[in-house]
C-alpha cells in the first residue's frame, strides 16, 4: 500500500513527465485546458495518462488533490 505524499512533482513521474521543476514549468506553459474542459479530457494526455488522471479523481484515490491542482493550473 502506498502511503506516500503525492504533490505535483510526484503525479508528473507517475504519468511519466519528469518530475523536476523545469519540466513541470515547461509543461504547465506549452498546454492549457480549455474552459470547462476536465483535465482527463485534454487532448494533450495519452489514453493511459488519461485514464490514470480520471480514475484518481473518481475514485477520491490519494492522487486527486494532486490532479486538482493541476487543472487548476491548466485552467490559469
């Protein structure tokens, strides 16, 4: 069981983007989320990232404060 914390830096390694400052930077300023679009919608994420990011949320799993703040900070 995994009990870790999972912040933004985390979530990018689990969806395999590099977790590191610079990429999460460079990331957040190449792709936007489109109003009202949800994150597991973005046309951006392949279909395992995306399936990751919507069973986090829909299952309130540990990850889904971690992919609330990055939609929030697709949708800035």
């Amino acid at each position: 069981m995994d009990t870790g914390k999972h912040e933004l830096p985390q979530l990018f390694q689990q969806l395999g983007l590099g977790g590191d400052a610079a990429t999460i930077d460079a990331f957040l300023a190449k792709h936007r989320l489109e109003h009202g679009m949800e994150v597991a919608d973005a046309p951006f994420w392949s279909a395992a990232q995306a399936d990751f990011l919507r069973q986090a949320l829909e299952s309130d799993a540990e990850w889904a404060e971690a992919v609330d703040e990055l939609a929030t900070l697709l949708s800035q």
